[in-house]
C-alpha cells in the first residue's frame, strides 16, 4: 500500500472520531528525531568537538555501554540491557510518520487525532548528561531543532522544550530560551538528577560515576527550585516529566530488557510526584499543574492512598502514641507478670538489648523539621491532601491501560476524588505497531465497560486540555480546537485557575 492510500483509506480511530462530539488529544505522542539534523543543530551551537563528545559520551543516547561489553564484563558491572529495536520499522509509512512532522500533520484525521503533544525520543536523555556544558548545549540543540521542523504545523501538534535541572540556574536560563525565544509552550523535566555522594566519590574516585543518590529536586536536595516552579508559573507551562529510570534500583538485569522496562515509566513518576506532594509544592505553587507520562494511572491512585494512611498514623496528632517517652514500663512489667509468666519476666530486664528507645527519642527532636514531616505541605485534615494532589496532578496512560477505570471511579479513591488520567498514544515506539489503531484501541476501554462515555470525553479531551490551559489559557489558541477548548473553558468554574483571561 502506498502511503498516499494509507493516508487516504479509513481507519477505525477515523470512524470513532467522526461520531464523537468532542475533539482527541494525544498528550503524550513521540517523534524520532532525524539525528544528521539535531547533530547539525549541536554543531552551530557548540561547535564539532561538542558532536564527537556527545556521539562518544557513555550517558548519552548514541552510545550503550552494554552493547560494548562482552557477556562476562556485563554480569561483572552488573550492566543493565538498555533498549533494542526500539521503533516499529516493517511499517515504514509509521516510522515516517515519526521522523516528519509534515507527514504526521497529513495523517492527524486519519489517526481521529485532533491535537497532540509531541515529546522527543533521544532527546530524553539529554537532561542526563553529567558534562554541564555539553548537556546545556544538547539540550539547546533539541529545543531549537523540534521548534524549527515543528514550527509551521502549530494548529495541531506542540513539541515539547527539554529543560536540564541540575541546577535551578540552568534551568530557568532553557525555559527562558525556550519559550521566549522559541515560542515553545509545552516543557519535558527529568524526575531526578544523580549527584555523586561527596565521602564515596573521595574514596573511590575512580567508579564516581556509579555511585550517586537520585536528588528529587523538591525533598533534601542540594537546591531550592522553587525559583523554577516559579519560573514555570510566570511563563505559563505545565512541568511534565517523561523520565526513565532504566539500570537504576532493580531495574539492573544484563540479559532482559522487558525485566528492566516494566513498570519504569510509572517509578520514575513516582518519585517526582511524591517529592512535589511531600516537598509542599503544590501548597505553595497551587496554579502549576504537573504530569507524569508513560507510567499510567495505577501508581497514582496507589500514591494517594498512600498519603492518607501515612497521615493517619504519622500526623503531629497522633505521633505521642508512638513515641516511646510515653511507654509504661510499670504496666508492662505487670502485664509481662501475669500473661508472660517466667520466661518473660526474667528477661524484662535486659529490654534494652534490643532497639534502644534513646534512639527513637533523639533522633527527631533533634532535627528542625523532624517531627512533622508533613509540614510542608501543610496538612490539617485529610481533605487537604485531596486538595494538594487530585488538581495538581495528570497521569498520562496508553490507550490499553485497563487502570483508568480506578482514577476515574471516585468510590474507589479516598475522599472521592477523581484522578486527571488523560490519554498519550506513545506513536513512534515500539508498543505502538500501527499508529492508526491507538485511538480506536483506547475507547475499547469504553467497550469492555471499564470507563463509560463521559469518561473517555475526559480521558481524551478535558484532561489533557485542562493539563495546559488550567496554567496557560492561551495555550490552544490558534489551533484547530480553540473553539472546543473555549466552550470547556467557559463551561468551568468561573474561580481557579482555569478562569479565562481577560
């Protein structure tokens, strides 16, 4: 089949989205990036020595070091399977598709997509470089190249703008440039950034690389950010993070990448949400709006469960309970005494051999904020931890991910909130063979009774719409569902943050 009568036959998504009343956005679709373009881009930028260190560098996106590795070395260094055969190839019109934002923009109806968010694929990585120069400029490389080839199909596909944060500097200076100078109005965040651990880099300077803490820049990280987030609420962009987290924790095995990719997405997630939550990011920045893509929903929904009971047995309130100041040795003993019997009363006196409950009394009341370790997010009661979470927070799910049904089921969620699952198609990777069906095969959800219509309405529409334009307004005008996105708008609540502008 030519690609002129693929582009031209029909396709279920087609059909779905003809008889659908509401429009289809993809909050989470990828382009491949045509890399002789991006590496000419690096080299206007930071010359030809800084496109041999990037297609050298072992953290980069060109180079694995497991592929370098003989069987023996890989089981030795404990090296993870990176992925391989990363993108559907038999279908050649798709893996176009991906590379040609001209291409993709000629095939929106048939893929029954109206608007898509388009996040790069080697320009994940970028983020991770450790060279700081090298990663300011790759990143910079990516940026002005998605806004180049992009530029001229803004009415239905917006690039993301990859931001570095291992420093706030270097952050804010890339948000800058990105969406002053770019015109760029979607930003891709990495969920952590590794530090080296100062007493073990001394020591072993020479596997420096392999021995880092994951700073989650919001909880005990070496940084404030807040000047970033509220970077982000001044240039009007939602943070979202796509990280991996690949060759990290357990995610290790040399001879299996699926071991290694399963459920990664959702960890890396994880550990930006539950920093944001429990750093008080979203006490003090309540206009951003924050989405973790990739991972699904399940994670989400077990996070906030999570959250009310930590806060049920860990609140100032209910902490003297635990504290071991208030332990009754004399009723104990006596209880000891007379259900124990001899084996127990004989040995009360060697109590201490075990934990030593000094410890437990020191330990926090010698820190300034160790005691309520809810502090600063603020939480009196527990409907504030809906109120911190549920608006703050998107998940972006693939259209087969039967866990939707648990955010959108408020009985089934504490105080019951419903959770902004929101759909991302992921067209250009591998689990994506036919870029046509992923819309079709995301209202099977609606099919098999998972989620009803007015579900799927928010799965694919307002939540990836409120994502952005609960933080930008504007941020769909001029594209081919201003009007729709208006009418949403105007149908919301009159107070918040999703208020028109005037």
């Amino acid at each position: 089949m030519s690609a002129t009568q693929s582009r031209n036959s029909a396709s279920k998504s087609a059909a779905l989205r003809a008889r659908l009343k509401h429009p289809i956005v993809d909050a989470d679709g990828h382009t491949v990036e045509f890399e002789p373009g991006v590496l000419d881009y690096l080299k206007d930028i930071a010359g030809s020595a800084a496109v041999a260190r990037y297609k050298s560098s072992p953290d980069g996106a060109f180079i694995f070091p497991w592929n370098h590795m003989t069987e023996i070395e890989r089981l030795d260094w404990r090296e993870f399977k990176p992925v391989w055969w990363g993108h559907p190839m038999k279908n050649t019109l798709d893996r176009a598709t991906s590379t040609l934002p001209g291409l993709l923009h000629s095939r929106m109806d048939e893929f029954g997509l109206d608007f898509a968010i388009i996040y790069p694929s080697l320009g994940m990585f970028a983020t991770e470089l450790a060279d700081a120069e090298l990663r300011q400029a790759v990143c910079r490389a990516y940026n002005k190249y998605h806004a180049d080839i992009f530029r001229e199909y803004g009415d239905r596909l917006a690039p993301v703008a990859v931001i570095p944060m291992h420093t706030p500097q270097e952050a804010i200076a890339e948000l800058e440039y990105a969406v002053k100078e770019l015109g760029m109005k979607a930003v891709m965040l990495p969920t952590s950034t590794r530090r080296p651990i100062p007493a073990l880099e001394r020591k072993y300077a020479e596997i420096k690389d392999r021995l880092y803490w994951l700073d989650n820049h919001c909880v005990d990280s070496i940084y404030d950010y807040d000047s970033v987030w509220a970077k982000c609420v001044e240039l009007k962009v939602a943070p979202t993070f796509h990280s991996v987290c690949l060759g990290m924790s357990s995610r290790t095995a040399p001879s299996n990448f699926v071991f290694n990719h399963l459920g990664h997405f959702a960890e890396a997630g994880q550990t930006a949400a539950r920093a944001l939550f429990m750093g008080g990011v979203t006490r003090r920045f309540p206009q951003l709006r924050f989405a973790f893509l990739e991972g699904g929903v399940a994670w989400g929904c077990e996070l906030y469960n999570d959250i009310f009971m930590d806060w049920r047995t860990r609140n100032v309130d209910f902490l003297p309970a635990l504290d071991p100041a208030n332990f009754d040795e004399k009723l104990f003993a006596d209880l000891c005494a007379r259900y124990g019997g001899k084996f127990f009363t004989d040995r009360l006196h060697r109590m201490k051999e075990g934990v030593d409950a000094s410890d437990l009394i020191a330990g926090p009341r010698d820190v300034g904020r160790g005691v309520d370790e809810f502090e600063r997010c603020g939480i009196a009661k527990e409907s504030d931890i809906r109120d911190l979470f549920a608006p703050s927070f998107f998940f972006g799910c693939e259209g087969e991910d039967h866990s939707v049904g648990y955010a959108f089921d408020a009985r089934k969620n504490p105080h019951n909130a419903r959770l902004n699952a929101m759909f991302g198609s992921d067209i250009g990777h591998f689990d994506v063979p036919e870029m046509n069906e992923a819309v079709s095969e995301a209202y099977g959800l609606v099919e098999k009774g998972v989620i009803e219509e007015a579900d799927f309405r928010d799965f694919v529409f307002t939540n990836p719409v409120k994502l952005h334009a609960e933080v930008n307004p504007e941020f769909f005008k001029g594209t081919v569902i201003e009007t729709a996105v208006e009418r949403l708008l105007a149908d919301s609540p009159k107070t918040g943050p999703m208020k028109r502008a005037a």
